[in-house]
C-alpha cells in the first residue's frame, strides 16, 4: 500500500542529545513537510522541500535541521539548541502541481526529552 | 500574514444528531483552500473534506459538507447523523493557492465528542 511511514512512534532521549526522527513515503510525491504539534495549538510547520536536494525553513526551524538526499525520505533531527522539543511531530507529503494540493500524512512520532 | 480561528476548543453532540464546527480565517489572497482535517485518537490526521475558495458551491462528503461565506471568511463544518467514530479532534487549515509553498496554516482544533 502506498503511504508515509515515520518511526518510531514513541521516542525517548536525554536532555543535550540529538535525535532524527524518520519519515519515508512511497506516494512519489515530490514535496515533504515537517509539522510539530503542541497540546492545545495546531500544526506548526519546522521545515519542507519541494524536491530532492532542497528544502527551506518554515515557522519554527530553530534548533531543527532536515536532509533531502532521496525523494523518498526527509529525516528530521532534532539538536540539542532545541529549547522544548518534547511534542508530537508529524511529516506529511504532497504531489506538486495537483489541483488538489492535498497534505497526506504519517501517523506522527510522540518525541519525549527529559 | 493569514490566520485560522477555531473558537470552540470543545464541543459534544449526540449519536445520530448533527453538529457544525466553526471556523474563520483571515487573509488578503483572493485563490485559496480551505481544509477539515480530523484527528482520531489514533492521533492520524485524515482529510475529511476540502473546498476551492473560486468556488461557489458548498463542498460534500458524505455525511460531511461546509458552509463557506466567502466575504465573512468563514467555512464551518457540518456533521450530520453523528457517528460514536466521528469523535476526534477537528482541525480547519488555510492553503494560498500558487504560492511559493502549499503551506497549511492551521487552526488550534476543536475536540468533538458523539456520546452514546
């Protein structure tokens, strides 16, 4: 079946450490998002690439980095400049050009730092 | 900037009533999408319904449609015939049409409840 995968679901990490959450699609869509959600706000968008090898910082990159080495993946690392990275992060992707401009999304990683 | 509101953090409806969901935005873009997004438990986000700002007509699914007032900037969501599987949190989103970006903006969500 085709869709967006991101693993793991649940993630724990010490304070001061980077973490890379994982997020791979097999939609051949060629845009990526990243979202992060708070309990009580919406979505909020880190960062997106609209092809290979590019990407751009959405409205809250600090402290947040991504890669685009493949069409089919977008890796988000979480560094340790993140001031409160505990929260639910969820990748989406979105074929360019559709009329329908449609977001499909992962199911999410809950990212826990203590 | 645009900007979504949801100004009911929580709502409850009975099984097999209906319920409508608001939702206002604010933007100076005269081509746009407007979204329903509906997160279950499972924390999944699933589209439920999508409408052309160009368009006139209310968008429908199934037992999901809009009302959506172009010059109030408004586009709530009707749930008709509850269902025990509709309870979730419901999220309204905003995309400028042929931006640089299919940037969604989102509202905070409003948590919907079906009881029994």
């Amino acid at each position: 079946d085709g869709g967006i995968t991101q693993s793991p679901k649940y993630l724990f990490r010490k304070e001061g450490q980077n973490v890379t959450l994982s997020c791979e699609q097999n939609l051949n869509h060629d845009a990526m998002y990243w979202y992060r959600q708070d309990p009580g706000q919406g979505l909020r968008l880190i960062y997106y690439s609209q092809i290979v090898n590019d990407f751009q910082k959405g409205d809250i990159a600090e402290g947040y980095s991504v890669s685009r080495e493949k069409k089919e993946s977008f890796p988000l690392t979480v560094t340790s400049a993140q001031k409160n990275p505990t929260a639910f992060y969820l990748c989406a992707s979105s074929a360019q050009g559709s009329l329908s401009y449609e977001q499909y999304f992962g199911p999410g990683t809950r990212l826990t730092v203590t | 900037a645009q900007t979504v509101t949801q100004s009911q953090p929580e709502m409850s409806v009975q099984e097999a009533e209906t319920v409508t969901l608001s939702c206002t935005y604010d933007t100076s873009e005269s081509n746009y999408y407007l979204f329903w997004y509906k997160q279950p438990p499972s924390r999944q986000m699933i589209l439920v319904i999508r409408q052309e700002a160009y368009k006139q007509q209310n968008a429908t699914e199934n037992r999901f449609s809009v009302n959506f007032q172009k010059a109030a900037k408004s586009f709530s969501l009707k749930i008709s015939d509850s269902q025990l599987g509709d309870t979730a949190m419901y999220f309204c989103a905003f995309m400028n049409y042929g931006g640089a970006t299919n940037k969604l903006i989102f509202g905070t969500g409003t948590l919907l409840a079906v009881q029994p």
